[in-house]
C-alpha cells in the first residue's frame, strides 16, 4: 500500500508542476508581446513587410499580426491546459495533506 502511495504522490507532484510549468511559460511569452508591443516597438522592426492578401477586397495584413495571433492563440492554450492541471492536482495534494495530518492527530 506505501509503494502506491509513493507513486501516488510522485505523479501528483509531477503534474503539478508542469501545469505550473506550463502557465509560467504562457505568462512570459504574453509579458514578452506585450513588451515588443508597447516599450520595444523596434523589436520587430526587421519583420514588418506586408504579404499580399488573396483578394483585393480584404485589407493586407502584416507578417507581425499575423505571427501575434499565432503566438497569442498558442500562449492562451498553454495558460488554458496548465492553470486547470495545476489547480487539480495542488488541491488534491493539499487535500490529501491536511487528511494525513489529520490521522496523525487521531
């Protein structure tokens, strides 16, 4: 019964940490095109030509746009997948901490 406890325990902790991983990760990317955005705008500078739309109807669109929404989209998933991950499990782990302390007292 230990030894499944310790692995119990061991994936908790794991997963616990790569959903903070992963929000930690999806912040800074959000806090590094904020930044290019608004303080550094010559960041991008280099990367600031136009590509041609399909139609003449529709306005261009720049290459910058372009690759921020792509970042935005993947920076909100990671924020997505990794605070419910890491509020499941630390809630468990703190759950199953205060149950344990609990018992010891008894």
């Amino acid at each position: 019964m230990e030894k499944h406890s310790l692995i119990r325990t061991i994936y908790l902790y794991l997963f616990a940490c790569l959903g903070l991983v992963l929000l930690t990760i999806g912040g800074v990317r959000f806090l590094d095109m904020g930044l290019k955005a608004f303080v550094f705008t010559k960041a991008e500078q280099e990367q600031r030509y136009d590509v041609s739309p399909p139609s003449s109807d529709e306005p261009e669109v720049s290459y910058v746009t372009v690759r921020r929404h792509r970042d935005a989209s993947l920076n909100l998933s990671l924020i997505l997948i990794g605070l419910p991950l890491y509020l499941y499990h630390w809630r468990t782990i703190k759950k199953e901490t205060k149950n344990k302390e609990k018992d010891k007292n008894v």
